[in-house]
C-alpha cells in the first residue's frame, strides 16, 4: 500500500475551560480514500478536524501530511502545504465572503498559493465548469446563488489548489436532501477523476456510511469504533456504534432507543465514557478506560469496550433489553 | 397501519373536570365523533409585503385523527411550517390566510381573536423547533410551565401548579424533575430543553399537538428518545399529532400518514407504508431515493436535477415539479395535477405516473413519453 498521505497520532485538545474535547485520537487516510468521522455534537468531530488543518494546535501528538509534520512548518512553507490540504465548511453562506463574487472568492485563494495573474481567471472558470456551476454565475455574490450552488463553489474554491486531502466538516448537512444528493455525487466523481482523499465529518451517519471507506464513530472526545464501513454496517460491535446504527433504516434491526443524555465533555464519566447510556455496562466499565480491541484482521476492526473484549455479542445482547 | 382518515375519536377519558377551562363560554367541548379531529381545507397562506405577495401554501387540504400521527413531509420553502403555523393563527394580518380549519367542529379561522387564545395551548399546541430560541432564557422552567396552567385555569393554585408542572416533567421523560423546575434552559441540555417545551405543549392536554421539526435540531440517539416519548404520549393522551418534518427517517419512524408538500401544493398524501413504500409521485419517489441506504452504490445517489422553487416563483397553471421530473409531458407545464386517487387511501397528484412509481424512478420507454 502507498505511504499515507495524512498520519496523525495521538492528538488531545483540551481547551481553556477545561473541556478535553479530543482524547487520544489517532488516524490515518490514503490517497484517494474517503475516511469518515461520525458522532453527535460535543464528540470532538469538529476539533480533531481543525487539529488536522492546525487551525489549532495540538496538545499531544502530531499530524504528519504527505510525510511532513505540520508543526515543524510555519509561514510560507506551511502555506504550500495547506494550498494541498483543504476545506469545506458546512455553511457557505458564512465562509464564502458576501463581498466577493463567486470568482473572485476562488481567485483569492490562488492569489494566495503564488498564481500568476493571468492563469487565474481562466483558472476560477474552469473549476466552475468542473463543480457544474453555470459560467453565466461567474460574476454573482454569494446571496444571488442557492446552498447547493454555493457548496459547490466551496468545494471549487478548496479543489483550486490541487489539493491531495480536503476536510470536509458537515459539508452537505445544511442542504435539502434532494440537493444534498447531488453534492454528494460530485464529492465521488471529483475523488475518482482527480485522486482526493476525504476526511469527511459529518453527524449523519448515512451519509457517512454511503461516501467513506472507513468510518470512525467518536464519542466524548475518543474513536470507540473504527473499521470498513461495509464491514461496520454489517458488524458493529461497539454499543453506542449499535444503538447509532440501529437509527438507519435497515432489514432486520432493532431499533434500540438510549436512555439519558450526552454527559458533559466538560466533566466526562469515568472509565468509558459511554458507560453511564450503555445498558449493557458492567462494574467494571467504570473502573477501566478500555483500549481498542481487534474485531477482525482483515479490517483494521478495532472497537475500544471491553464488553467486546470479553467475546460479548453486544448487538444480541441490546437487542434482547430493548 | 391502516387507518380510517374520519375514524371516530375514542371515548376521550382524558378530559376530566380537573382539566377543564372551568366554565368559560368559548369552550370548544362539542361532544361528537369528530371531537379531537383537526380538518383543514383548502388552506391558502399569502404573505404581502409592499411590492410583490407570495403564496406560501396555495390551497391544501388534511386531517390529523385523534389518536393518529400526520407527517407534513417536504424540503425547505415548500410551506411546511407556514401551514403548520397558520392553523394556530401565529402570524400578524400582513400575512392572508384564507380556508378552512376546524377542530372538533369549531371553525379556528372565524374565532375571535379571544376566544382563539383560550383554545392556543388548551385544544391545540405546538412544540417548536428550536428550544433556545422558544424558552425565556431568564425565567426557570417551572414558571414557564406554570403559566401555561393558571393562564388556562386549570389548576386552582400556585402549589398545584407547582406540583402539575413537576409531573408534566416527568410525564416527559425528565429524571429529576424537582430539579428541572427551578432550572433555567441554559442549565439544560438541548434534549432536555425540548421536553420541556414538550411539558408545556401538553400542559392542557390539547386534543391536536401541532409539532415543527421538533427533533431536527437533536442528535441522533436524542431523537430517538423524544420520537418514542410523542408515541407514548399519543397512546395515554390520545392526541392527534401534526409533525412538520424534512426528514424521511423521522417520517418512516412515526407516521400513521403522510402528506408530501412541494412548492406549496401537497402532491401525495397516503397512509405511511403506501407513501413511504410505494410513492406514486415522482418527486415522493425521488426524495426517498435521495436519501442514501446501504444498498445505493457510492457516487450513484439518485439526486433530483435542480433545486425546489422558492416560493412565489411557481407557476399557476402547471405542475411545480415539471422542470425537475424525468416524467413531465406537455401537459405537465400547461395544467395543474389535482389529487387523485391512486389506491386505498392513497392520493397523488401525477397525471402521468400510474400507480407506483418504477423502483429505478424513470419513465418506461417506449411509450410516447417525451424526454426531460
């Protein structure tokens, strides 16, 4: 397999108010792949996002990008190197600027990475051409387009730099679904003719399971299950990966409703952090923060409980309380 | 899940004298077989601004059955809410609206505004979206629910009160309800804060709960939570529910029926398996494909071409949905489709699609259909 082309290993984010809103989160994404990260709001999806991009920095660990660590590189050089590691916020309508028409937003950013002048218009409408934005919109505002249109100039606008990663971070969650679709489907056509890998973020666990190759389920600031997202589909293993799963539509799944809330990431439970919802905890889970244990080989499987560590059958076993 | 759109209400137990107005002459109590049913007809929404007027809902028609689940499905802009709204009389008189609403016989649209208030939370409530923004952030939840009563009278005093909104909280799933009165919403989480507009919604025990993206702004496994507490509450309260809702999954999970809104106009209403399962309009059949299952193959969703018109920029005399659907004819873009029948108890309004829609959401050829 070739080299990956983001490596990060064990970052933490705590932040001045105390919250430890990433805790021990390491991954890998290989050219071309998409990896997806799932999990409610308050999990750290978003901050291990922004840990990646160092947008923030990092309390532990590193992110290596193209065999580069990031926090080695300041100013210019870490400038070229964010021109192939890009983003896609979720809401155009905030991270496009309302002054600037939609070709001009795109022109900034390759101002930014050192493009010649004359390359750059012809270059802003290219990349118009290949997101499907009508030429006849070049010169528009952001307010004159729709979401759908405005994610796809957010998505030109990252794609400008040729980049090798881009973050995605809730990328499609404020579309309709019926736009949603077609933003979806050109995030795959891009990454089949172009190479980009995905890091992609998002709440929605069917979209996530549809576009990524693996999939990362995060709660409370730590991965509790990451594998293949056919294989995660057909087994997860993890309870909270079950009861989220057991949320989608699907033949033969019982759906199994948590009782209790989110716990506070500010003053998280002891052990595992999800114990205090598992209706299948132990004493011991409260005692022990549990290690990732390997599910199977072949998927890099891995489910952070030790519930599965004991050879339980977890979905069985919630689905016979329920 | 066959239901019966004018099933008779059950004997409604609920409204014992302790939960009566106390008296008052509007009382909308007229006993009879329709008592909790809410029948809307030919509801028109227009907001008038200065140069221009929109039509948000331009003639629809349902019914929520006590006791039954009605799920306004639709995107953003299609009028969803506004219709929902409307019923209750929510918005000033800058904003037309014209039809019919009845609840138990008594016309909602021709009330005055006086008696309309004493049927606002009492009959007929609503649970909003977004919790934050609904709450009074400076008062406690108890005083919020406590209003509710004694402006509806029924309770006879603050202890009563006091001890009724405690219930009500954990009516709502609440765990420490002693606690959550004397909270105010900051120090609730956005769950908690929804079942607290939940308490208060059902303070009164209202015959209709109208319900607008109550769970949209929750996570995932919350919504399960407060989805399986509005079932709950339907079967010991016997209320109708109206839920407003973009969400197919939300719809799937809890629908008795389902009526689909597109540019203001509802273009398919059925019972929950026969819309859900067997759409027979081409935009039910493509909303429904949009979303992604397992089985779709990565990068092949079936996404509809376009974006839904924003209200005001539809057509009179044509079929909204024409510019987007690979099954349009030339009489598509000249007359409007009324709702027809198109199996028990299931209505679409497609001329050109017959029965179901084929599972791969495209025309047959062959058959003198002309191409998109």
């Amino acid at each position: 397999m070739s080299s990956p082309v983001l490596l990060a290993e064990h970052l933490s984010k705590r932040f001045d108010n105390g919250v430890l809103a990433v805790d021990d989160v390491s991954l890998t994404v290989y050219p071309g792949e998409t990896v997806g990260i799932v999990g409610e709001s308050g999990c750290g999806k978003s901050t291990t996002g922004k840990l990646v991009l160092r947008l923030l920095e990092t309390d532990s660990g590193y992110v290596a990008f193209d065999g580069q660590n990031l926090a080695t590189h300041s100013g210019q050089s870490l400038r070229d190197i964010r021109g192939k590691l890009q983003l896609v916020p979720q809401n155009p309508q905030t991270s496009l600027n309302p002054r600037l028409s939609i070709t001009e937003a795109i022109a900034f950013n390759l101002r930014t990475h050192g493009w010649a002048k004359r390359d750059i218009a012809p270059r802003a409408a290219s990349l118009l051409d290949m997101v499907g934005v009508p030429a006849s919109y070049a010169h528009r505002y952001p307010h004159e387009l729709s979401g759908g249109q405005l994610q796809r100039v957010a998505i030109a606008r990252a794609l400008s730099t040729d980049p090798k990663l881009i973050v995605c971070d809730e990328a499609v969650s404020a579309l309709d679904k019926s736009v949603q679709a077609q933003v979806l489907n050109l995030l795959v056509e891009l990454q089949n003719e172009l190479g980009i890998a995905y890091l992609f973020i998002s709440h929605d666990l069917g979209v996530v399971e549809h576009l990524s190759h693996r999939v990362m389920v995060m709660y409370l600031g730590r991965i509790v299950e990451e594998s293949t997202a056919t294989d995660l589909w057909q087994n997860p293993s993890h309870p909270y990966t079950v009861a989220l799963f057991s949320s989608v539509p699907g033949p033969g799944r019982e759906r199994i409703v948590l009782s209790g809330e989110l716990p506070s990431p500010a003053s998280p439970p002891s052990g595992c952090g999800f114990r205090t919802r598992c209706p299948i905890a132990i004493d011991e889970c409260a005692a022990t923060r549990p290690d990732p244990v390997t599910v199977s080989e072949g998927d890099h499987h891995q489910a952070a409980c030790i519930r599965v560590e004991e050879r339980v059958p977890v979905a069985a076993a919630m689905a016979a309380l329920a | 899940m066959t239901t019966t759109t004018h099933l008779p209400a059950p004997t409604d137990v609920r409204h014992s004298s302790r939960l009566d107005p106390g008296g008052s002459p509007s009382t909308p109590d007229t006993p009879g077989p329709a008592e909790g049913t809410l029948v809307v007809e030919d509801l028109h929404v227009t907001f008038r601004a200065k140069h221009r007027s929109v039509e948000a809902v331009r003639g629809i028609s349902f019914t929520v059955t006590a006791g039954k689940t009605l799920v306004l499905l639709g995107e953003s802009g299609s009028g969803k809410s506004v219709s929902a709204r409307s019923i209750l009389r929510l918005y000033s008189s800058a904003v037309e609206v014209t039809g019919r609403a009845t609840l138990g016989g008594v016309e909602l649209f021709g009330l005055p505004e006086r008696e309309m208030q004493s049927l606002r939370g009492q009959a007929i409530a609503l649970v909003p979206q977004d919790a934050s923004g609904t709450l009074d952030p400076l008062r406690r939840i108890g005083s919020q629910i406590t209003e509710v009563l004694r402006r509806h009278a029924v309770v006879s005093s603050r202890k009563e009160a006091r001890q009724r909104a405690e219930e009500l909280l954990a009516q709502v799933g609440i765990a420490d309800p002693r606690r959550a009165v004397r909270s105010y919403p900051h120090e609730l989480s956005g769950g908690m804060r929804q079942r607290a507009l939940i308490a208060i919604a059902i303070a009164c025990s209202p015959r209709v709960l109208i319900a607008d993206e109550p769970t949209t702004a929750l996570d995932v496994t919350i919504q399960a939570q407060i989805l399986e507490l509005f079932a709950s509450l339907q079967d010991s309260l016997g209320m109708g529910l109206l839920l407003v809702t973009h969400d197919v999954g939300v719809a799937r999970q809890i629908a008795h029926r389902v009526a689909v809104m597109y540019a203001g106009l509802l273009v398919e209403e059925g019972t929950g398996a026969a819309v859900l399962d067997h759409p027979a309009h081409p935009y039910t059949a493509g909303l429904l494909r949009a979303v992604p299952t397992h089985d779709t193959p990565r990068g092949f969703l079936h996404a509809i071409p376009g974006k839904p018109p924003a209200a005001g920029e539809t057509v009179a005399d044509a079929c909204a949905f024409a510019p987007r659907c690979a099954f349009a004819v030339d009489s598509c873009r000249t007359e409007q489709p009324e709702l027809v029948l198109v199996g028990s108890e299931h209505r679409a309004a497609c001329p050109v699609v017959d029965g179901e829609v084929p599972p791969d959401g495209t025309p047959a050829p062959a058959t003198g259909l002309e191409a998109p």
